[in-house]
C-alpha cells in the first residue's frame, strides 16, 4: 500500500506537517507506527528526511494500543482531519484512521460501530462535510463519546487548486453535527477545527491518565508562556511596529 517512490516530494519550504498530511494521506493505519518509530528515511523522490520528533517519540504507557478512532467521510476530508491525528501524535496518543462515508458506505457504519467498541477506542473523532451524517449515525450505533469535526472544504478530487467549498460555508455541516435529537449526543468543535478535536480526545482520555494529564497542563503553560512572550514584544516595539514585523507588511 505504502510506496515512497510513488510521493510527489513536498513543494520546497514546507514544513514537517505537510508531510505528514502527505504520509498519512497514502498509509494505511497499521503502518502508522513505523513513521512513529522514525524509521522512514529518504528517497530519491522524495529527499526530506523524517524528522524526530522529540515529544512524539516519548515512549508513554497509556499509548500501545490505539485509544482513539478517527474516521471522515471523504478522503478529501484528510486536508481538514489530519490535524486532529498530529495533536494525539504529539502526545504520543495512537489512534487508528479510516475513511467511513455515511451516505456511499451506509452499512460500514455500524461494523465500524462494533469494531471501535471491539478494539476499546475511548473516544471517536469524526469529520464530515456537506450534511454530515458521519459524526451523529456512530454515535447512534455505540456508546463511546464522539467528536464531531466540521468541514468546510471538501471535494479537491479535481485537483490541488480547484477547491470547491460546501454551499454554506461550513455552517450546513456544523448544524448537521450539532443539532443531534435529544438521546445521541455528538460534541461538536468549530468548522475544520480538527485540532481542538484531538485537544478534546485527549483531555477526555487524561480522566484516566494522569500523566496525561499533567502534559495537558504543561501545554497550557505554554500557551501562557508564547502569549505573554508575544506581549512583552508588543510592549517594547509598541503597536505599529509589532504589527509589521509581525505581518511583514
Ligand atoms: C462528505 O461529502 C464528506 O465528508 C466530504 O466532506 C464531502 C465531499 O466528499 P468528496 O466528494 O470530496 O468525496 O460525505
């Protein structure tokens, strides 16, 4: 399934998430692990090496087997999703990833149901675009938590630049997530807002991993500290400058 010589090497500049967006986007799950453990190398046609990642590759016991499912609609859906797995990878969190359409797959739903309770995921992040059924249909066939991710961007199967973008901006697929009936609950984060689904998964998952929990905190610490930098830099240059800089106007 995996082939790196079939990879079109990364536009020159861009960074390390780009590539995973393009690994994840071409492997299939059970390959995931080996990205993890650093062994991918270089190829001619795609000559960036992998870069360790030092928080990524902290060995943590609360992730051998994988804790969380992540499942989309589409695969145009990855554009959005991935940045949900790079949150977990960063905490060293393993998730499984697959492409489950509510509409063009109707009966994987509730095998996927049944194989995420059989493989004791703790929580389900799924992302949908359009009328996004994907998210509330899971959450009706099983009792693990879901987390519904938005999406606004979809369908780039005509190519890199031709984008074409839901008729209503996102906000068709985030009513259809969160206006769940009463009895089957999705949580629902902002439109594309992936991120803040894996932050979510992790902190419904540090209920049960303290040590997760407390690098959850260290990552609010963080925030507090990059801000407060940012501040320090505004007061000394004053507004005008800062924005310059900043913006490089
Ligand atoms: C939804 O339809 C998917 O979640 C995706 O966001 C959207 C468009 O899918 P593609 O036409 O790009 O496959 O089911």
């Amino acid at each position: 399934m995996l082939s790196m010589g079939t990879l079109d090497p990364p536009p020159h500049g861009k960074t390390i998430a780009y590539r995973f967006d393009k690994i994840w986007s071409v492997t299939s799950p059970d390959r995931l692990p080996y990205f993890s453990a650093g062994i991918w190398n270089a190829s001619p046609s795609f000559p960036l090496t992998f870069i360790k990642n030092p928080i990524l590759h902290r060995h943590v016991a609360y992730s051998k087997k994988a804790l969380v499912g992540i499942i989309m609609g589409s695969s145009s859906d990855s554009k959005v999703m991935h940045a949900a797995a790079e949150i977990l990878d960063e905490f060293g969190v393993k998730h499984e990833d697959q492409i489950v359409s509510a509409h063009r797959t109707p009966t994987r739903l509730e095998d996927y149901a049944k194989h995420a309770e059989r493989e004791g995921f703790k929580v389900i992040i799924a992302g949908a675009g359009g009328s996004a059924h994907l998210p509330g249909m899971i959450a009706s066939h099983t009792i693990i938590p879901v987390i519904g991710v938005p999406i606004m961007v979809y369908n780039d199967k005509g190519g890199q630049d031709k984008f074409k973008f839901s008729a209503f901006g996102g906000l068709d697929s985030l009513l259809s997530i969160s206006e769940m009936p009463t009895g089957s609950p999705v949580v629902t984060v902002g439109v594309n807002k992936a991120a803040n689904a894996g932050l979510y998964a992790l902190k419904i998952l540090a209920n049960e991993h303290p040590d997760l929990r407390r690098r959850l905190k260290g990552y609010k610490v963080e925030q507090h500290r990059s801000v407060m930098k940012e501040s320090e830099e505004m007061r000394r240059l004053g507004l005008a400058r800062f924005a310059t800089k900043r913006f490089k106007k």
